[in-house]
C-alpha cells in the first residue's frame, strides 16, 4: 500500500485493509469472516422473506429476491411442480449454522494462528503466503481460485443435470441437459448474452466457463515468471493496493453486467419469480423502473424483486469502479494529497 515515503506509516481504524497487508494468516481471517457474514445474510434473509410471503401474489411482486433465486434453480417446489417453499426454511438454517462455522474459523485465524504463514508450522501452507511483489506466489495462489471457480461452475451445471432448473416456457422445473460439442456457439453470443432464451446454453456456457477456469488455473499453478520480471510485467507497480484494484473492477463489471441481465432477460430471471422486464431511464443517474402493476402485491419499498436486484447491483458496480479508479491511481503512484494542496491554496496560487 502506497506510503508516501514514509517508512513508518499508521492507518485509522477505518482502514481495515492495511491491517492484512502483509499477513497472509490475518488474511484468511479476513476472508472467512466475510464468507460468514454472506452466509448469515443469505440464511435470514431467506427466513424473514419466507415468513412474509404471500402465496396468493406473484412472488416478483413482493420483492423476494432470495425465494426467487431458490425458486429459479428448482427448490421449493412439490412433486406436481408447485412452488410450496419446501426445503427453503432447511437451506436458510443450514446458511446460519454455516455462518458460525465460517465466524469460529475467522477467530480463530484472527487470534490463535500465526497472522504470517511463512512461520506457520505445516509446510505446505508457506506456499500461499502473500508476497505482492512476487509474481511467482501470486499467480500460484490465482491458480487456485480460478480451480474453485471452475468446480462451482461444474457444480451447477450438475444439479441442473439431475436436479433440473425452472423453465419458464414450461412453467415447471425441468432436467437441462446442455452439448460440450459447440463451444463456438457459446463464443459467439458474448455480444448478445442478453438475449439468450435456451436453458441449455446458459449451462453450456457455465460449461464453457468451466473449461477455462480449471485450464486456466493449472496452467497458473504449474508455470512461474516467464522471462525478466520488468516493469512491463508490473515490476514497481504490483503491490497490494494493484491487486485490490484490479478486483475492484472485475467484481464490479460483473455487478454492472448482472444489472442488464437481470432487468431483461426473462430466461434466467422468470417473470414469476422476479416480475416483469424493466425500463431504463436517465435521470441524475441511470436506472430501471418497473413496468408491471404492483398493486397487487405487498413489494418491500414498492418495487419489483427485479426492479430492486437490478438498481442495487448497478449501483454497487458503478462504486466498484470507482474504488477500481483510486487504487489503481494509488498503486501507480498519485498522491490524492496533491489535490487537497491545490484546492486549498487556489488564493495563494499564482501563475507565470
């Protein structure tokens, strides 16, 4: 992280990333409690929307953005295809229960281990100790993530093999069975994903996604630095703040393309679970409106379940990339003091 120059720098309280910068241990920490509080989130959420749902109103109209998400992949419903909510109250206490899990390893991480994995004392954890300016280590520990995000993928496309997934031109859950032959097909349709109205292809491309991800994570885990590690390859310039900069703008890309997936496609997102397409509108700032009669239901703050999924991820993607701007501005070098100076002497400054 960006000093200054000043070789014994402190941060505030606030800055609670500059307490895991240099501590891989202390890091993990970081990560199991933040997957814990996902969990938690994910399982109340789910109890406090299942409490307030009113079977009798479309459920897109009562801004049930969790039961929707069930409902999408095939739970909740009974054998004729109906959705009754079975297993929902199951999954949310199994989210809590993990919760706790994910919060006792945090702590312990936070306050038993030692906050350095390089001292740690079983060898192989050494390997993923965190050095930023170590191409070699970081693209060993990306390797692994990529691997993980190809098996969650995998996984998906198995359930909806044998579980089976709701397909709204049925109105039923039904088994997807996708082809691994036509990964051309699935290529072609990075320009017009939106459109996309077959369950097959979205789990061929989970499929495809898959592919990549694992080849991609071998190929990080078994090479090392190819060539000089030069300032072309981010020599002087990779470092902590870079790194965090750089997933700053994947997640929020991904948040941004997941607003206009939700606010249109209607495959993925069924008008019965998430309600009507949206419209988009230019005000101070871009954002959906609903375009269905809610008058019929009980929506928390009067919108849609898509119109709510929809505004919140954009918004979150748009504030990504702008954390994204600054470290990565940081990480090459600004200092954002230079433009306080300059604003604050605007009456002593003078010009040649």
């Amino acid at each position: 992280m960006q000093t200054y120059g000043n070789p014994d720098v402190t941060y505030g309280w606030w800055a609670g990333n500059s307490r895991v910068t240099n501590r891989s241990g202390k890091f993990i920490s970081a990560h199991a409690a933040h997957t814990g509080l996902i969990s938690f989130a994910a399982g109340a959420s789910t109890l406090w929307e299942l409490a307030r749902f009113d079977p009798s109103v479309a459920m897109g109209h009562q801004s049930s953005i969790f039961l929707a998400h069930l409902a999408s992949i095939g739970v909740g419903f009974d054998e004729s295809g109906i959705w009754t909510g079975e297993n929902v109250a199951s999954i949310a206490i199994v989210h809590l229960i993990a919760s706790l899990v994910y919060a006792g390893g945090a702590l312990s991480h936070s306050l038993f281990f030692d906050a350095d994995l390089e001292s740690g004392p079983i060898p192989t954890t050494k390997k993923f100790q965190i050095k930023w300016d170590n191409p070699d280590k970081l693209t060993f520990i990306l390797g692994h993530h990529l691997i993980f995000l190809g098996v969650a993928c995998i996984w998906f496309v198995e359930w909806a093999r044998w579980h089976g997934i709701y397909d709204p031109a049925i109105g039923e859950v039904r088994q997807v069975f996708p082809g691994y032959g036509d990964f051309g097909r699935i290529w072609s349709h990075q320009y017009d994903f939106l459109k996309i109205d077959s369950l097959e292809e979205v789990m061929e491309g989970h499929a495809f996604l898959a592919f990549l991800e694992i080849s991609g994570g071998a190929w990080h885990i078994a090479t090392r630095q190819l060539g000089n590690y030069d300032k072309f390859k981010g020599a002087g310039l990779l470092g902590a703040e870079a790194v965090l900069s750089w997933s700053l703008a994947g997640i929020g890309w991904m948040a941004i393309v997941a607003a206009f997936w939700c606010a249109t496609n209607t495959t993925v997102y069924p008008e019965a679970f998430y309600g009507e397409p949206l419209a988009f509108k230019f005000g101070i700032s871009p954002y959906w409106i609903d375009t269905g009669d809610l008058s019929d239901g009980n929506a928390f703050f009067g919108h849609s379940t898509r119109a709510a999924l929809s505004n919140v991820h954009y918004y979150f993607g748009f504030f990504f990339i702008q954390g994204h701007i600054w470290h990565a501005l940081r990480a090459m070098g600004f200092d954002f003091r230079r433009i306080a100076n300059a604003v604050g002497n605007v009456t002593g400054t003078k010009t040649a």
